[in-house]
C-alpha cells in the first residue's frame, strides 16, 4: 500500500510540474521544476524511497530507449550520419578520458575506474530536456535531427561505456584488449538480439491479426512490452541490453511502415506511449529531487574526507565539471565540422560556412538530463565483498549538478545564440509532399471506382453508387488539381486550403459545443454524444495538424 501511495505522489508531481511550466512567463525546462517539488516532497514528508539499481534500470531505460530509436527521423539520420557518429561515438570516448581524468584529480578519493563511469554517464545528451526552449525559441530542424540522432546512439554509447567502467570498479582489473573484444561481442549481440526478437514478435503478431482479427488493447501491450523483452533476452545471453533496446525501436519503426496496424491502433498507441515517455521522464526527475537531500549529505561527507571541509568544493566540481564538458563538446564539434567542411570541398560541393553562434548552439543544446540520470542511480550500492560502493553517493549529486547547470545555460544561452542566427536553409518537401497528395488521390480515386462498379453491379440502384463515388472523386480531384498548380498558382491554391481548414475547424468546434449542449439539455443520449463528440474530435486532431 506505502509503494502505490508513493507512485502516485510522484505521478501526481508531474502533472503539477506540467502546469508550473506552463504557467511560467520564461522557458524553464521542466526537468528543473520537477527537481524542486521533489524537494518539496522530500522537505515535508519522508517518502521512505529505497532505489534498487538493477530494478531502476529495468524499469526506465529499456521504454525510454526503446522510444528514442522508435521515434527518431531516419531521414535526419542517415543523411547526416557522419556528423552524428562522430558526436555520438567520438566524443563520448573523448568525453569519458577528459572528463574522467578531470575528476580523479579533483577528486583522488574517488576511484579512477569511478570517475570513468561518472564521465561516460555525463556524456549522453537529451534533447527532449531542451524542448521547451525550442518551443519558444525554435532550434534549426537540422539541428535538432542531429540532436536527436546524436542521443539515440551517444545514450547507448555512454551506458555501455557506463557499464565496463563499473564492472572495472567492481574487480579491479581492466584489460583494453578484453574490453575491445567483449564491445564487440555485446555491442553486435544486443543488436542482433533486439532486431530479431522484434521482427519475430511482428511475425507472430500479423500472423495473429490475419487469423483472428486485430485487438487494439493487446497490440498496444505487446509494444510496451517488448522493450523489456529484448532487454532481458539480451542481458540474460551476456550482451548489450541498452542496444537491444534501441535497435528493437528502430525496428519497430521500419516494420510500421507496413501500414497493416489499424488507425484505432496507431492513434492510440501513440497517446499510451506519449504518456509513459511524460510520466517516466517527470517522475526520474522527481526521485531525484527527492532524493537530493539525503544524497547532498553524503556528498559532503566524501568532500570532506579529500581534506576540503568547505561544503562549496561541491559547486566548485561541479562547475568545473560543466565547464570541462562544454569546452570538450565545443572543441570536438569545431573540429568536426571544420572537418566535414573540408570533405565537402575536396568532393567539389559548395557551402556556407556557419556561423560561431551555431557551433555554440550545438555545444550548449547538448544538455543532460533523464538518460544520465537514470544511469547513474543505477550504479551499484556495494562491491562485491559487500563494503559500500566508492563515490556512489558523490557520483549521483555531481550527476545531478551537472543536469542543473547544463539545462540553466542551455535556457540562458540558447534563446541568445539563436536569435535571428542565419543558419544554411533547409531543403523544402513541399514538392515531396504534394506528390506523395496527389498518388494518394489517384489511389483513392481507382479505389472507389473499383467498390463503386462492384457494389452497384446488377443492383436497381446502381445510380446511388455512381452518384456517392462521383462525389467523393470529385473531392480528390479537387486535391490532385491543387497540388499539381506551381508558382503564384500554387501559392494561391494552399491559401485556400490554409482559410478552408481554419473554416473547418471552427465548424467542427461548433458542432462540438452544440452535441455538449444538447446532452446537458437531455435532447441527446448520453451514448449516441460520446459517439458524435468522438467524431468531431478526430476531425478536429485532422484539421489542427496534430
């Protein structure tokens, strides 16, 4: 009963963390708000939150990762796939030497196995922790897909990085060339593991649908499910479990361009999945925050066994440690985009060189955030003769120092490095777009000729069927003669269409508010309002774009 009150209490924390956020007249990233209810929380109840770390990171990282390699545009990532494997393999070993031999000096207490773990789990960056700048201040879409590509692979990268540098902490022996051969063993492994478990899984299902019919509710099931799957199959055959994860996600997205999922399914699947990623981020970030006393304690005690007594020395490592790990991002992007500028004009192709405010950009959007937090809480308690793990305690509150300070500049800095920054223009899809429209609508069109001859064939009203195909081809080839106009005529066509879908969506919300206002009146059932209000919001989701 004590583990379900505290959940909620959590869960219930994240809502009232969306709502700050919202409420707030400047772009706070709501990672920070969430870090201070839980200490709220923790300043005025005692939750009692025990965190077991083999538990912690079965729970959250196997979805969370899962969804990255779900989600992430594959367009983005191929096309930019040099940049993004240098930020995201790179700089994370760069990130992990740099940073980690930056902390054993700060810190000579603290195990150098230790501090290489403490660095490989600084290095993930999160994109999704900046999202609410970007909603106010817009990032590049460029930009942002190489974000975004960059953390699907460097969350991977730093926890198996993570996890070799802990295993050194645990036995005391590190062998470059074992652990250039076990990477490859696990890293190969996980991916095999997670793509074949997942194609398996998709087979068995289709074969299911084909024979029984599709049932929403469980194939939304096996989605949730089949990141722990993977994990675990993974994990329990000695290889990479995080890469399972991740590769189970990017297969899940190719297999969804199948299309043989229902709309119901797709639309709800996406409405469960966007949930679990909103309550599983908040509610690391709040654990965290309630956490952070207790941690804060014990951190200070390990500061003072180093001989500095001060309990600022925390801030000072901490600020050093972000400070460290911006001048290592901003070094390597220099040097890599100083480097993919020469390729491009050694192979004769022209470019604009960027401006410093765009490296600074990138340097500073790689904040940290729910990745590296959840993959520090997860470092062991003890070692394996049972003596308290070293550095755990410190390790956690540097962590969450650095999530701190990363997310207060990114929300500083970032508003001031992309105003009007002329970044190289993105190459447009309307072209694209508007002829995927238009053999979309030539498909309709043969579609509905086809049902409509053999609906009406041999039938007294054939006429019906004519009458109701001819008017739905007549919309299509309204679209298909829309689409095809260019120039002013083009222009002119989708401002039509911009009026025209504005016009509908304020007929829909009408119609919307009358069905409400019949219902309460008892001049409409309650069953047949629910179906007409349903109606009216999937056409209002249609019209909005969302």
């Amino acid at each position: 009963m004590e583990s379900i009150s505290v959940s909620l209490i959590l869960l219930f924390a994240v809502v009232v963390s969306g709502t700050l956020t919202r409420l707030s007249p400047i772009p706070i990233p709501p990672p920070l708000v969430q870090i201070a209810l839980g200490a709220v929380i923790a300043s005025v109840a005692d939750l009692g939150v025990s965190l077991d770390p083999d538990l912690f990171f079965l729970l959250f990282l196997p979805p969370l990762l899962f969804l990255d390699g779900w989600r992430i545009p594959k367009e983005g990532l191929l096309r930019d796939k040099g940049v993004i494997l240098e930020l995201a393999l790179g700089l994370v070993i760069f990130t992990v030497l740099g940073v980690g031999l930056l902390i054993h000096l700060l810190i000579p207490s603290m195990p150098l196995a230790v501090a290489f773990a403490l660095a490989a789990i600084l290095s993930p960056t999160d994109p999704i922790a900046v999202s609410a700048i970007a909603a106010r201040v817009p990032i590049p879409n460029r930009l942002m897909h190489i974000l975004e590509g960059e953390s699907l692979l460097n969350d991977a990268s730093g926890l198996v990085c993570m996890r070799f540098a802990v295993a050194a902490a645990l036995t005391g022996t590190f062998s470059l060339t074992d652990a250039v051969g076990t990477f490859f063993w696990v890293a190969i492994g996980g991916i095999v593991i997670g793509v074949g478990v997942t194609w398996a899984v998709m087979q068995l299902q289709r074969f299911l649908t084909r024979k029984l019919g599709e049932e929403t509710g469980s194939l939304i099931l096996i989605s949730l499910l089949l990141p722990f799957a993977a994990y675990l199959i993974a994990e329990h055959l000695e290889c990479s479990g995080i890469l399972a994860a991740v590769a189970a996600g990017i297969t899940m997205s190719y297999g969804e361009q199948s299309g043989r999922a229902s709309a119901v399914t797709r639309v709800r699947r996406t409405a469960v999945w966007d949930t679990v990623q909103f309550a599983m981020n908040g509610v690391i970030f709040v654990l965290l925050g309630e956490q952070l006393p207790q941690i804060a304690s014990s951190a200070i005690n390990i500061v003072r066994e180093t001989g500095h007594y001060d309990p600022l020395w925390l801030i000072v490592y901490i600020v050093a440690i972000n400070v460290a790990l911006a001048a290592l991002r901003f070094s390597w992007v220099w040097v890599s985009l100083r480097f993919t500028l020469y390729r491009a004009a050694r192979s004769g192709y022209e470019f604009t060189r960027p401006s410093w405010r765009l490296v600074a950009a990138t340097s500073l959007a790689g904040a940290r955030g729910a990745i590296t937090l959840a993959g520090v809480l997860t470092l062991p308690l003890t070692m394996g003769d049972g003596s308290p793990f070293p550095g755990r305690d410190l390790s956690i509150f540097l962590a969450a120092g650095v999530i701190i300070v990363s997310l207060v500049a990114a929300s500083i800095g970032l508003p001031f490095l992309l105003k009007n920054l002329h970044v190289p223009a993105e190459p447009s899809h309307q072209r694209e777009e508007d002829e995927a429209r238009i053999r979309g609508a030539e498909a309709a069109i043969k579609a509905i000729e086809q049902l409509q001859h053999d609906m009406g064939e041999g039938r007294a009203d054939a006429d019906l069927y004519a009458d109701a195909g001819a008017r739905l081809m007549d919309i299509y080839r309204q679209r298909i003669a829309g689409r095809s106009k260019t120039g002013d005529d083009a222009m002119l066509a989708r401002r039509s269409e911009e009026i025209e879908r504005k016009l509908r969506l304020a007929g829909v919300k009408a119609e919307r508010a009358e069905f409400f206002r019949l219902a309460k009146n008892r001049k409409l059932s309650e069953e047949l309002m629910k179906k007409l209000v349903r109606e009216a919001d999937l056409a209002e989701a249609r019209f909005s774009g969302t």
